[in-house]
C-alpha cells in the first residue's frame, strides 16, 4: 500500500493543492519534477521543490530531483 501524502507535514493549502490535482500517493510523486508539480498547484518552483524534498525525506521512495 502507498503511503498517502496527507500523512506528510504538509501545510493543508498544499495537502489541498495536491488532492485537487490528482496526487494522493508518494507514488503519484516519484516522477515529477519541481517545475511541473508547481505549474500543476500554480505554487512557486521553490515551494514545489520543498513538497517533493519533505516527501522524499520523509519517506525515501523519491530517489531524486530533477
């Protein structure tokens, strides 16, 4: 079972964000990059970036940024 991302200290806009557009999974995460998560939650490429690094340290299963 995937682990969900509204388990992840996430800030809830951002749990929110990620629930409209379709990512409810870490698995939803592993292969997108910084700059298309943040044109698909309309957030800053930095804050993207962040997303991705709290899931990815938190949880290993994103190997890399790209």
């Amino acid at each position: 079972m995937q682990r969900e991302l509204s388990t992840f200290p996430l800030a809830p806009n951002y749990l929110h964000k990620l629930s409209s557009a379709g990512y409810i999974t870490v698995d939803d995460l592993k292969d997108v990059s910084p700059t298309e998560l943040s044109e698909d939650l309309r957030i800053d490429r930095e804050d993207a970036l962040k997303i991705i690094q709290t899931v990815r340290s938190s949880n290993g299963f994103i190997t890399s940024i790209k």
